[in-house]
C-alpha cells in the first residue's frame, strides 16, 4: 500500500465523533488565531495587489474574501491565505516547520461556505488537514527546509486533504488530490534575500492549489499514485534525507493540531527563543537598554539561515533579523505589530544596540532542532554585570502554552484597528460546532457595515 493510499483512507475515515473533545477546542483556537492573522493583514499593500488581480480575473460569489465582499473558492484561497500570514503572528508546528493555519483553514473554510457545510465538517477538515501536512513536513524536515519554504510545498498536501474531507471524495478520489498537491508543491527561501513578498504568494497558492487538486479529484482527475515515495516523487526529487516512517507512526492514533504553537511575537518564529530569554532577564532583573554593553545568542544554525540580518531596510524585513528583534525586545519590552514600523526601524538608538547583538549555532540547541527551537541569551551590562537565560522552547508552544484567554486577547489586539466586531466573530468561532461555516465566515460582517 502506497503512502499515499494510507493517508487517503486516514483522511476518509476520521468523522467529527472521532475527535476527542480537546482536538476540536485545539482546533477552534486555532480557526481564532488564523482568522485574527487575516484580518490583520487584509490592508497591507501586498494583500491589495492579490485583491485587485483577482477582481480583476472576476469569479463567482462562492465564498467570502477577509477584505470583504465574496468571491470564488480560489480567489478566496489566494487572498485568505496570504492575508493570514503577512503580520508573521500565523501559527507554527517545530517538527514539520509549517504554518499551517494560514493554508489548510482558508482553503478549508472556502470550500465548506461555497459548498453549504456545517461547522463540525469544517472543524474535521482542518485537524485532518493539519495532519497529513505536519506528518509530511515531519517526515522531510530539516533538510527540506534550507531550500524549500515548507509551509508552501507540505502545506499544499494539507489544503488539499481538507478540502477533500469537506468534498466527501472516496479514497481514490483523495489519492487524486493529494497526488496533484504534491506535483504542484513548490515555495523557494530565495526571495528572504530582498526581502520580497513572495512568501504571501507562497501561501495563497499553496492554499489554491490544495483546493484546486481536490476540485479536480471530484471530477475524477487523475494524479500519481506515489506522489511522496516514488523514484521521482515529493521525497526524492526535494529533500537530502527523509524518513517516511514518519508518514504512518501512530496515524489514526493520535492528533498532530495539539502539537501547534501560537506566535505571541510578530516575527519570525525562529526570533522567539532569544527573544523570550531577553525579555525575561530585563524583567526580572529591572534593566534598561542603555546599560547593556552586548546580546550574546547562541542557537541553532536555522536561525542563522533565516534571520540572521544585521542591517534590515524594512519593516518586513526587521521580523525576519535576530539582531532587530533582539534589541526591540530590549529597547521596548515588547514586540506587537505595532511595534514593527518605520520609525523604530530608522531609530538611532535602536540601530546603536542592534551593533551590540551576535548570533551563533550551538551544537546543543543545533542537535535539538527541529523537535526543539531553543536558544541561550548571555547579557554583559556595562558595570560589569552579565546575566544569562536559556530555553528549548518559545512561549506559545505546547510546552510553554499560550491559553485560551491569551489567545482571544491577541485575537482582539491584532483586529483593533480594523473595523469589525471582534467579539461576535471570537464567539462565532469558538462555537463553530453548533453554526455553519458560512455563519462563521459572515459573524461580524453586518455589524462591521452598521459602523462602515
């Protein structure tokens, strides 16, 4: 049996009974943060450009747009998903090293409004997704990920699979989907170089071509059968080294979604170790950032590959720097998204500490990593003292929770400046059992046109 027909008749399987009752609060935390991430991100000039091309192209009104208004189930995709991951506050997995809130749910939640389902079908559709996305990731990860952006080629696996829950496709039919994800997986980690916005792209169409895979599987459109073992398949032809026992290790058995971590800072998550370290020790020890003489990170190479950037020229760029983050966490004793802007980026001051922050591997937290993301901070003042914190892992993961009032506090911070009620929708999702998708979808909207 191919992997592909064991995560197609897993997919196939699940039903909304079979969820304990944690996997589907887990799974309405994490429908919140990602609805929060979207609406967020819905006004950034990025998310604009998408809007007006697919307004552009026109579509049918299928499902609603996080900018308002409706249209097609792709469209949707596209605009959903990279709004949802431009702010850098979208969930995060550590093994599999995927977002995969900002795919999975806004292909899930487009093809569930356009198609009439309930939100017990879409609650399932996304713990599914999540899974066999997570379980992909896991099974390619790290070596994947130092050229691939996994939430945009093992995310599409995830799209895909949800929306062929919602759609009710047999096992075949599901084997289509997830064949046809696979051969259009692809994410480059070159645009980190300029700073580009490829990466939103990475997103809207991971989320698209998931839900256009499974469309198509519903017409019976046909796709390789070993899509992730095969002699040129997802495995082979995109990563150094892989273990595919990952695949089925105790599927069925257990839910990867608890697994998920939620960003508190608006940044890379790979900044979050050295970051929480830094706030703590500030805290505790009632320091200023003036009398600090040097940030000393030690971590693990990842964080070197991605963010390590000493001279940053925007504000995108700013969340994916080490050096940034760790002096605005010092400077400021936060890092919100309003926190991330142009003036604190052409701050003098803030420039002057980011010269004072160095970042190196450790063969500790390097061996760890990816089921660990740690770091140690040592801070040398200028009096002579040096205080020092260490962590394997960054508030919000599983170990360190975030709960479920902070969740909802983040949810209603991050949607403050939009107009929209955020405690109607915050209500709507974390009921979503007992509504329709299309109810939670559009919770909110009528009261956002009475203050429009």
């Amino acid at each position: 049996m191919t992997l592909t027909r064991m995560l197609a008749e897993y997919a196939s399987n699940v039903r909304f009974e079979d969820l304990p009752d944690e996997v589907v609060e887990y799974t309405k935390l994490c429908i919140l943060d990602w609805y929060g991430s979207a609406l967020a991100g819905k006004d950034e000039k990025q998310i604009l450009s998408i809007l007006e091309l697919t307004q552009e192209w026109g579509g049918n009104e299928q499902a609603t747009l996080i900018t308002g208004g409706k249209s097609s189930i792709g469209n949707a995709c596209l605009v959903n998903a990279a709004s949802s991951h431009i702010v850098e506050l979208d969930d995060i997995h550590k093994s599999s090293i995927i977002h995969a809130g900002t795919v999975v749910i806004p292909a899930a939640a487009a093809v569930a409004e356009a198609y009439g389902l309930s939100g017990k079908d879409l609650i399932t559709a996304v713990a599914v997704g999540y899974e066999i996305c997570y379980r992909i990731g896991e099974a390619v990860s790290p070596s994947h990920y130092y050229y691939w952006h996994n939430t945009a080629t093992c995310g599409t696996f995830g799209s895909a699979a949800a929306a062929a829950k919602l759609l009710n496709l047999n096992v075949g039919q599901i084997m289509y989907a997830l064949g046809n994800a696979g051969t259009q997986a692809a994410g480059l980690w070159e645009f980190i170089e300029d700073g580009a916005n490829t990466k939103q792209l990475h997103t809207a169409k991971a989320a698209y071509n998931g839900a256009l895979a499974a469309l198509l599987a519903k017409k019976d459109f046909t796709s390789a059968s070993k899509i992730l073992e095969g002699r040129r398949g997802f495995f082979n032809a995109m990563s150094e080294k892989y273990d595919a026992d990952k695949i089925t290790r105790n599927l069925g058995k257990e839910f990867k979604i608890i697994e998920n971590s939620f960003k508190i800072h608006a940044s890379c998550r790979h900044t979050h170790p050295a970051m929480d370290c830094i706030l703590n020790i500030m805290k505790e020890n009632t320091l200023t950032h003036q009398q600090i003489q040097s940030i000393s990170i030690k971590t693990y190479q990842t964080v070197l590959n991605i963010t390590d950037n000493p001279n940053p020229d925007t504000v995108y760029a700013s969340k994916f720097s080490s050096q940034f983050c760790a002096a605005l966490i010092a400077m400021k004793g936060t890092a919100s998204l309003i926190d991330y802007n142009n003036e604190i980026l052409q701050s003098p001051e803030l420039r002057n500490l980011m010269e004072k922050v160095s970042v190196e591997a450790d063969p500790y937290y390097e061996n760890a990593y990816p089921e660990k993301w740690g770091a140690k901070v040592v801070i040398k003042m200028k009096d002579g003292r040096t205080f020092s914190e260490g962590t394997d892992y960054p508030k919000g993961d599983p170990e360190k929770p975030a709960d479920k009032e902070e969740l909802i506090q983040k949810f209603i911070t991050m949607t403050l400046d939009k107009v929209w009620n955020a405690e109607e929708k915050v209500q709507a999702i974390l009921q979503l059992e007992e509504i329709s998708a299309a109810e939670m979808m559009e919770a909110g909207e009528e009261s956002c046109k009475q203050i429009q």
